[in-house]
C-alpha cells in the first residue's frame, strides 16, 4: 500500500445512520477495522465521535437506546464513553463536536472522515472549522454527502 510522505491526522465522525446502515457489524469492529485502515496508509486518527443508536436514526426517538464511542487520546483506541437514551447521547457528542472544531482550529485535524454526519446539530462545529480552514472532508451517508 502507499504510505503518505507525513503524518496525517483525521478526525472520524458521525453516526450509525438511518435505513440499513445498522445491518452491519458491531460499532467497535466497524470503527476498528476503520482505525486499521487508516493506520495501513500512514493516517492517524485524531479524534473520534461516533453516535451508535440501536434502530435507524431515521426512526430513532428521544429515548432510543444509544452509545457516543471516541478516542480515549490521539492515535490511542475507538472506546465507548457514554451508553444510554439518544437524547442524552446527543447531548454528550455536542461537547465531543465542539472539541473536534477547535482541534481543526489549532491544526491538529487535517482531514475528516464523515459517516451519516448531523451538519447542522451534532457535527456542526467539526464542519464550521473544516470550511473555514478548507480542511480536507470525505463522507458517506445521507447527510455526510
């Protein structure tokens, strides 16, 4: 595989999504083997915030059981933070969204990786700060498109 000249830091976010997206693996085999991906091609993960809900959010309801996983500190592992109803889990991936955009701010991102992104709720700080710096973006998903 080729290796990139320097090191490159992304963050990953998003959500599990709506429709199908929730037929696959399990979020911490999913996001691992992302991790490993990126790793392979010289891509360190920065910064992960990644909204698992247990049906598609496209039919998910304030109470919907729901994860926020991260990373426990830069290149380190994707981990669980916080289990409980989406509302909440909502709540917690804001604080993780407004960690991410000053991140960017202060060129530790370099890129984003987009999976069914909110732009304009619990992602909208992460993309604030990558438009204002031309931060490089890549997505899947409805919304991340």
């Amino acid at each position: 595989m080729m290796k990139l000249p320097t090191p490159t830091a992304i963050a990953l976010i998003g959500s599990s999504g709506g429709g199908c997206a929730n037929l696959s693996s399990s979020p911490s085999s999913a996001l691992a083997v992302m991790q490993e991906e990126l790793q392979s091609v010289g891509i360190t993960l920065a910064a992960v915030q990644f909204i698992h809900c247990c049906c598609p959010l496209d039919r998910a309801t304030a109470s919907s059981t729901s994860a926020l996983w991260v990373l426990d500190r830069p290149g380190g592992s994707i981990v669980c933070k916080e289990k409980g109803p989406l509302s909440a889990i909502n709540n917690s991936a804001l604080a993780e969204d407004l960690i991410i955009g000053e991140q960017i701010r202060q060129g530790g991102i370099h890129g984003l990786v987009s999976i069914s992104s909110d732009f304009e709720g619990a992602n909208r700080s992460a993309f604030a700060a990558a438009l204002e710096l031309r931060t490089p973006m890549a997505g899947t998903g409805g919304t991340s498109m």
